[in-house]
C-alpha cells in the first residue's frame, strides 16, 4: 500500500496548476479522471470507483492547500 500512496503524493506534487473544472467519466473498464486547466488538460484512469474518488478529494484537498498559501 505504501507505493500507491507514494504514487499518489508523486501525482499531486507533480500537478501544480491552477485548474478550471474536473470531469469523471465512467467507461467500459473503469473511470476517466480529465483535469482541465487554462493551458493544459490531463486524464488519469482507474479501475474502481473508491480510488477515483480518493484522488478527486486528495486532488482538492491539495488545490486547497496551495490556495491557502
């Protein structure tokens, strides 16, 4: 477990922008994750719901952290 929380705390580090919308999309394997900022918009994929919602409240826990600073 500790390397998916590694990859996790990677990916937020990795995503600092300023986003405008968050779209979840459910597929025929899983959930697609499309993160749209004003320049740049990038999609991440996962096979259960519980870890898409994990990454979307982890995802705005951060952006809100960023904004506090």
């Amino acid at each position: 477990m500790a390397p998916l929380l590694w990859y996790g705390k990677f990916i937020m580090e990795n995503l600092d922008f300023n986003f405008e919308s968050i779209e979840v999309r459910r597929v025929a394997n899983g959930y697609v994750i499309q993160v749209n900022g004003e320049d740049n918009t990038q999609e991440f994929v996962y096979d259960t719901s519980r870890k898409t919602l994990k990454f979307v409240r982890t995802f705005l826990e951060h952006s809100k952290a960023q904004v506090a600073e």
